[in-house]
C-alpha cells in the first residue's frame, strides 16, 4: 500500500463501488456485504458498462447470498486490474489519469517526486529506466470488504464471508466490526487464503476494535487457530457515522496512548499461538515472522491536516480512517443529487443520534433525508413503519416465532397495539409509541442513493436513508479526489474553517450529550454502569486538558478547542452525573 489513508466502509450503499473508482489509483476503500441483493443490480450494471458477461442470480437460487457476493467480488476485481493496468501503461505525461495517480500522493512521497523528475528529463535511456522504476513501484488499492458480525440473520455474514473467501480477490481483507462473533472466526479456519505461505497471505484479516484489550482478546483467539490479524481498526465510539457503539467513557486519546505503548507486545503473544497451530497442523511455519506487526489505524472525526498528522506523528499509527468526508467526493461515493445536496448544506443541529436503526443501537442521521420524511409522512397518514424488503435486520421475536424487523408495518402494528392496552399513562403510552415508530428500514434505504444515481430505481419511489458522521458539518463540497486527497495530506488549501473544533473536543460534547440523554431514564444497574462512564469520562477530559496545555499544535490543529470544550462540557457532565447519582443513591 503507498496510501496511509483508507476509505471505511459507509452504509450499505455510499462505498459499495468505490473500489472501481479508487483502487486503480492506490487507495484503499471497503464494500459492505450485507445487501447482497444490491450487489446483484450492480453487478449487472457494471457488467453492461464494461462488457462483461452476466447471468443473473436470482433471489430463490440455492446458496444464493454467497454467489452473488462472489460474482459481484470477482467483477470488481476484474474491473479494478484493467483500469489498474491502463493507467500504468499510459505515459508520463501532464493531464493524463498517470499524473492524476501520482498526485494523489502526499507531495513528500517519494514516487511522487519521481513523477515530477520524470517530466522535467529529456527522452533517452535515464528517462526510460526511471520511468520503468516507477512503473513497477504502481499499486492498486486494496479491495476491502466489511462484515457486520451482529447481523447473521440466517448465515447471511456467514454466505458472505464464504463468498469472500471463494472470489478472485487477493489484495483485499475481511474487516470484522460491530462486535465478536466466534462462529464467524471459526469458519476462517475453512479458507486456506487466509494463511501465510511463501507468497504471503492472499485475503487478510481487519479487526475494528474499541481498545487494546479487545484487540488483545480477538487477536488471541485467531492466533490460536493459526490466524494473523493483519490490522487492527480503532474507531471513535461516538465521533463516526453508521451505527455508534459507545465506549464506557474512553475517548480516542487515551486508547490511542494505551496502544501507542502496548502494541509491540501484541506480536510476541500472538506469534507462538500461530507457530504452534502452523506445526500441529503440519503447516510450514518458517513462513511466520516472529517480528510482523500488525497495522494499527484510526478513524471517527479526523477533519484536517493537522489532526492527520497528530494521529501518525505522535500517537504512531500506520494509518487513518476518512469515511464521511469522503461523501462529498463524487469520483469515490456516488450519491443521489438531493442527498448529496442536503449533506452539502447540513448544519451540525441536522446531524443527531438517531434511534433509527432496528438493531436497538444509536445511529447516526439526518434530519432532511427522505426516508425520514417519508417516516413522518407514514406516521402523519396514520399508519407507521415500511414493507420489509430484504429481512435483513429480521431480529425480534417478541410476537412471532419467525424473527420479524422491528421497522416492519407488523411489527409496529403488534408493538403499538400492546403499548395502547398497557396501563401506562396516556404520555407515557405517548413516549413509547414514538420510539417504535423511530426506526427506519435502513437495510433497504441505505442501497437506493446508488440505485437512484444509476437509474434503477425513480426517486419518488426509493427513500433515502443516509447516516453520515457529525464532522461532516464542516465540509461543503463537492469536492474532487485530488482536493481530497491534498486536504487530508496538508497539500492544499483546507476544506474546513479554521475554528473547527478539533476531533478531541467533539469528542467530549459527544460523548456529554450522550450521557445526560442515557441518564435520563436509567435502570438501577444500567445507572451504576453510567456511573463508571462518568469517572472516565472525567480522567478522559484531564487527559486532554493536560494534552492541549502541553502540546504544539500541527498547522491547522485547533487544540485551544479542546480546553474550551472542557469549560463549556465539564460542568453539565458534572451536574448529569450528580443527578444520576441522587435518583439512584449509588455511593462512592
């Protein structure tokens, strides 16, 4: 990889094609596979586009979930390489896709300068060997794939990974997130690409964790089946998109320092577990090496150069995460024209916490998103959640044996005729009726902004759900892939305002919100739980204050921000905990 920036995953729609776009200039980007049906209308879109043979898939068809993952894999990864092999045939020269690949990188990168060097040499034989070096230094971008390990409704992660692990792909990884699910990881053992061997390892291993433990614990017990993780991904527990997983008040700066000191142990424990498998299994374990690390990365609410840096200079990671961002550059995520629009004019009071999601965790959202409106609409006309299309998210059998979707028109019909006959007060009856009719279909609603940009589907009759990070406040766009790219490595002018509150701060406001809303209607033990959140929430707030008073900023880091957040957040955390406390007399 040339690239220390990665494109996360991002709905089930936002990067599902973005390795087509990004690859073939080296970076790397992750699809999600968890609608395996939009991976089909893809599939043969991109077929009719490029040529390519295509025999559909149907929805009946026996081991269905897996083929169509796989077909859809191996396309991307034909697509990819041919793209991949026209630019580096393409000559050295100005205003070509070969420029455009080079300018991508930071302006320090060595092949970048090579580039530059090329174009000022005249012809001849120097020229030729320079431009042959640089030629054989080109890499595509990883091919990536995500997989949410909480959603195994019917085997669907496990067809997934299966159709993963049977594609064309050898440059990609399986990234495992939202979660442990062993059953999972013991399928692994079942695909030989997951092993090293003398060539190395075709498919690898991304783990998202939440802090050093969790990558401790997940990485011993793959070593332990002869497994390497070849990174581990932390993410901000509150300060991303998608679904937010809240930590018990850790922020991202004293998880990064814990790592930033323990990670160098990680291999001396993982690397005799994956020995000692290799050679009971009479595998050949001279291919290990007792010194590989894995990459640590970090993504959730990077915003500048500055911050970019500070995560690789100081906290040493190999690499960050930029996903919301990402959302403005059409060249890497195609949106719908009003969903890019509204993201474009979005304010930070348009992106809130959302109980959308049928999973029962927080998701992040946007006021203007259509699938919202319409969801008021329903509730307006009388009536109140969505036909199930893809089942999904099917998780709940408190009324049916079969699991039902708790965004689906039955369940909430079962759901909201239960809580009418309740002996709950009338506001009461009120406060629970609107929680049901929160969520949102977001299995189905999260592929249409692709279906509707390529035509597949008339935007009239394909709600939007869209779930962007609260940093994207900041950005207007829509930007080009190199504004990105130089944005992000401090080589252009910056697409934020200088009084962006740095990532830390937001952090902090974040996670104080998060716990005055949580602490409102705790239950006994979920309080005593919230109690602990609230010391570490204070120890994560000195932390940072002691952290932006003795730091030099990087240009554009905005650490007086941090302070002002501790101010301005500190108290209010102080008088919810407090509060917390009294109403369920937890002690010191």
């Amino acid at each position: 990889m040339i690239h220390t920036t990665h494109i996360p995953v991002m709905g089930t729609s936002y990067t599902i094609d973005t390795p087509i776009r990004v690859a073939p200039f080296g970076i790397d980007s992750t699809i999600s596979l968890v609608d395996n049906y939009l991976l089909e209308d893809l599939r043969a879109y991109y077929s009719r586009l490029y040529n390519l043979p295509y025999e559909p898939i149907l929805r009946n068809e026996e081991d269905g979930c897996a083929k169509r993952v796989q077909a859809y894999l191996d396309m991307v990864h034909t697509i990819v390489c041919r793209r991949f092999e026209e630019i580096r045939r393409l000559p050295f020269e100005k205003g070509n896709e070969k420029e455009k690949y080079f300018t991508l990188l930071p302006s320090a990168h060595a092949l970048r300068k090579g580039f530059e060097s090329v174009l000022k040499m005249p012809l001849g034989a120097e020229r030729s060997a320079l431009e042959a070096s640089l030629n054989s230094q080109m890499y595509m971008g990883s091919i990536d794939v995500n997989l949410m390990v909480k959603l195994d409704y019917k085997n669907v992660a496990k067809d997934a990974l299966r159709g993963f692990a049977h594609s064309k792909i050898t440059n990609g990884a399986v990234v495992f997130s939202a979660g442990v699910n062993l059953g999972l990881f013991n399928d692994l053992v079942q695909y030989s690409d997951f092993y090293r061997t003398k060539d190395g390892i075709k498919k690898r291993i991304i783990l998202k964790i939440s802090d050093y433990r969790s990558a401790l614990t997940q990485g011993k017990f793959l070593a332990k089946k002869g497994l390497e993780v070849s990174e581990f991904r932390v993410e901000s527990g509150l300060n991303c998109g998608g679904h937010a997983f809240a930590s018990q008040g850790m922020l991202l700066p004293l998880i990064l320092e814990e790592l930033k000191e323990k990670r160098e142990s990680l291999s001396k424990t993982f690397y005799p577990l994956i020995q000692k498998y290799y050679e009971a299994q009479g595998m050949d374990s001279s291919v290990l090496d007792p010194d590989r690390d894995a990459r640590f990365t970090v993504q959730g609410g990077i915003g500048n150069s500055g911050e970019n840096r500070r995560m690789l200079e100081y906290y040493k990671v190999d690499g960050t995460g930029w996903g919301s961002p990402f959302l403005m550059v059409p060249e890497a995520c195609l949106l719908d024209d009003y969903t890019l629009e509204i993201l474009r004019d979005a304010k930070r009071e348009d992106l809130y916490l959302s109980d959308a999601s049928p999973i029962g965790v927080p998701f992040n959202n946007t006021t203007r998103s259509t699938a919202n409106v319409q969801r008021i609409k329903n509730i307006e006309a009388g009536s109140s959640g969505f036909p199930c299309v893809n089942g999904f998210l099917r998780l709940n059998t408190e009324f049916t044996e079969e699991p039902i979707c708790t965004a689906s028109i039955q369940y909430q019909k079962l759901k909201i005729a239960q809580i009418q006959g309740s002996d709950l007060s009338p506001e009461e009856k009120q406060n629970a009726i609107k929680k049901v009719q929160a969520k949102e279909c977001i299995c189905s609603h999260l592929g249409n902004p692709i279906r509707i940009a390529f035509g597949i589907v008339e935007a009239s009759k394909a709600p939007v759900s869209v779930c962007p990070g609260p940093g994207l406040a900041y950005f207007e766009g829509p930007y080009s892939l190199v504004q990105m790219m130089a944005h992000i490595y401090g080589d252009g002018p910056s697409l934020v305002p200088s009084d962006r509150p740095h990532l830390f701060a937001e952090e902090i406001r974040l996670y104080t919100e998060w716990f005055i809303k949580e602490s409102k209607n705790a239950t006994q033990d979920y309080a005593k739980w919230l109690h602990q959140a609230a010391l570490n929430l204070y120890e994560n707030m000195d932390y940072c204050l002691n952290f932006a008073n003795t730091q030099e900023a990087f240009p554009g880091e905005n650490l007086a921000s941090i302070g002002n957040a501790i101010t301005l957040y500190r108290p209010q955390l102080e008088k919810a905990h407090g509060e917390l406390k009294a109403k369920h007399q937890i002690q010191f």
